[in-house]
C-alpha cells in the first residue's frame, strides 16, 4: 500500500497545483454563491414580511385593527399618518410607503404604485374586517372585549398527519448539489484518470513505472489520488455553500442535516470510485488521445442519462417507482440515493440495498477494470480488443 500511497500522493498534488482545479473550483464557488444570493434576494422580494402603510386623519380609526391583523400573520405593518389622502399618495409614488388608506375605516380607498401584495393585502383586508365587526358590536353594546376572547376561543386547532419539514429544501439542495458534483467529477477527474493513463502509454513512461509497481498497484493510486482531489474540492464548496446558505437565512437550525451531509460524502466515494476505474480500464484499451473520447463516450452517455432523469424525478416526483429502480442500480445510485436519502422518501432497507450491490459492483470492478489495465496498459499501437483484454 506504501507505492499505492505514493502514486496517489504524486497525483493529488500534481491535480491541486494546476491551474485546472483552482480555476474550476473559484468559477463553480462564485456561480454558487451568486444562485444562493439571487435565490434568497428572489424569496425576500416575492414575500416580504414588512410593509408601511400611510393613513389618512379620517381612516386612523382602522390602526389598531391593522397591527392586530399585522401580528396575528407574523408580519409588521409599519403605520404612518399624513395630514390627507394626498400626503399618502405621494408617500407611495415616492416610495416611502406600499399603500395609503383613506376614508372610512370599514371601506377605505388603498393607492398603491402598481399593485398590493398578498401580505399587505391580506393585512388590511382582515383589518377592515375587523372594523367593521368592533362598529357594528359598538353600535349593539357588545363589549369588544368579550368579543376578542371569544375569537380567540374559537381559534382551530390544526394537528398535522404528515408536518411539514422546514429544512425539506435545504435538505434536498444538498443532495442535487452533490449529485452534481459527484457528475462533475466524473466528467472532469473521471476523465483524467484516462487521459492520464493515456499519455503515460503513449510516451511510455508506464514501462519505466511498472517496473517497480504492479498495474493494479497504479490503477488504486490514480483512483484514490483524483478521488482526494474531487473530495477536497467537494468539501471547499460544500462549506462555502452552507457558509452562503447560512448568511442568507436559507438554513434552519436543529434540522438534522448530518445525515444528509454524511450520505453525500459516502455515495460520492462511491461512485467516484466506480467511474474512475472504468474509465481508466477503457483509457487503457487505447493509445492516442483523439481515441480517448470514443472509448468513453457509451460511459459518459450512462452518467449524464442518470443524471438528468433523476435529477428531473427528484424535483418533480421523488415517489416516482423509475427513481426508486435508479437509485438501487449500482450505475445510478451514487446520483439519486443522496437525494431521496435527504428528502426521507428512501426506506432503510432500499439505502442498505442499493449499498451493499454498489459496493460489490464497485468490487467487482476494480477486479476486471484491474484485468483490463493490467493486459492493456503495456500494449501500444492499436487499439485492444475486449477479447484481448478480458482473456486470460
């Protein structure tokens, strides 16, 4: 393991030294960061929970109901009176305010600049409600008083089968983005494992290296030397991304997201172990780079299919029975489970399952993708037969 360690070594350096992944590792933080702050700045617009409202002399009536209108949906209602009905409409022409109320209380006149929203709409709707109901119990000798507690007696109580999940989004965020890396890395470091295996066959440099190492002791130290790289890089981003997320308000505390974190991590191992065998069994098949691509293309045709199918079923229908199939083929899993792990849709023994046939998938694998590097990486010229490389 010593010489395993080494190449591996020797990979993970010459990789995090380059331009290449220091270059695509700042272009995918500040794309990340950028959607972060344009997601959360989207969410703030579309639903603010704080609005001012200019009210007229003879509307002032109306400002208690408001604030307790205001609080009864969380939001605040900022009231602000002006000398008349022009005042207000100036105040929201210029911005200052999001509406102006004038004349009666029970049915006031709202001026807004282009529209009302539905939180301050539904703020002064309840709050005219409510008017109307303390004039017309004023005009009885209701007590409003005894009117407010019987409201509040008559509240519902709301018991939930199924509550909703406050970290639901966050949570499946997370499993799409390290789908994503997990198929970035592949197309990026999967294919430098071939590359590289490659270029060393056809300078020969492979003849000097395995003069003191076994193939198979090569084939383990690219894998788990590009493994690290793509891991490292998984892990800047993954922490400036809950950095951002966090900042921006988007995480939920006490949510439990450590399970979601460790099962991306553990499926990313995975499938980044699995694609970069093969793809470095089948860059051993060839001689030339302009032969690379053809050798890898079916491959890369079976993680981009995964991909965008379950990337799709995720977001449009996680109980779909085609993405519970896909999350347990071993080709797929490592790009679907993570997230039907984080939307709590996968039971335990459908997560043990489609472990258990990746890690013997993976296994087997390393076994033949081993067999064929080991019969392939000497030979140069043409390209390798399946019969040559698989025989015995």
């Amino acid at each position: 393991m010593s010489a395993v360690l080494l190449v591996a070594r020797r990979e993970f350096l010459a990789r995090v030294r380059g331009r290449a992944f220091v270059v695509s590792t700042i272009v995918i933080l500040v794309f990340l960061v950028a959607y972060t702050l344009f997601v959360s700045s989207i969410a703030s617009g579309a639903d603010s929970r704080s609005s001012t409202v200019a009210v007229a002399p003879e509307t002032l009536g109306i400002t208690t109901a408001l604030r307790t209108a205001a609080d009864d949906q969380g939001r605040i209602v900022t009231v602000v009176p002006v000398a008349d009905a022009a005042a207000g409409r100036a105040m929201v022409v210029a911005g200052d305010a999001d509406a102006a109320l004038s004349g009666a209380p029970t049915r006031p006149r709202v001026d807004v600049e282009r529209s009302l929203g539905d939180g301050t709409g539904s703020v002064i709707s309840v709050a005219t409600t409510l008017a109307a109901q303390a004039e017309v119990a004023a005009a009885r000798g209701v007590d409003p008083a005894a009117l407010d507690a019987a409201a509040v007696q008559a509240e519902p109580v709301v018991v939930a089968a199924d509550p909703e999940d406050p970290a639901q989004g966050l949570r499946v965020g997370l499993g799409a983005f390290g789908a994503f890396l997990l198929f970035f890395s592949i197309q990026t470091y999967g294919a430098m494992v071939a590359q590289g295996v490659v270029e060393e066959k056809s300078s020969r440099v492979v003849e000097i290296v395995l003069a003191t190492l076994r193939p198979w002791q090569l084939l383990l130290g690219k894998v788990i030397g590009l493994g690290a790289v793509g891991l490292l890089q998984l892990l800047v981003l993954g922490a400036a991304g809950l950095a951002v997320a966090g900042g921006a308000g988007l995480i939920v505390a006490g949510a439990g997201l450590g399970g979601t974190l460790v099962s991306v991590l553990v499926w990313y191992l995975l499938g980044f172990a699995l694609y970069a065998t093969i793809y470095a069994a089948l860059g051993s098949l060839v001689s030339r780079q302009e032969d690379t691509q053809s050798v890898l293309t079916p491959v890369t045709i079976v993680v981009l299919i995964g991909f965008v199918v379950g990337f799709n079923l995720v977001l449009s229908s996680p109980d779909s029975p085609v993405l519970t199939v896909l999350s347990i083929i071993p080709l797929w899993a490592p790009l679907t489970m993570p997230a039907r792990v984080a939307l709590g849709v996968a039971p335990v023994w459908q997560v043990a399952l489609a472990l258990v046939l990746t890690v013997a998938f993976t296994a087997l694998v390393l076994r033949v993708g081993g067999r064929i590097y080991a019969r392939s990486v000497l030979r140069t010229g043409a390209r390798v037969s399946w019969r040559e490389a698989l025989g015995r």
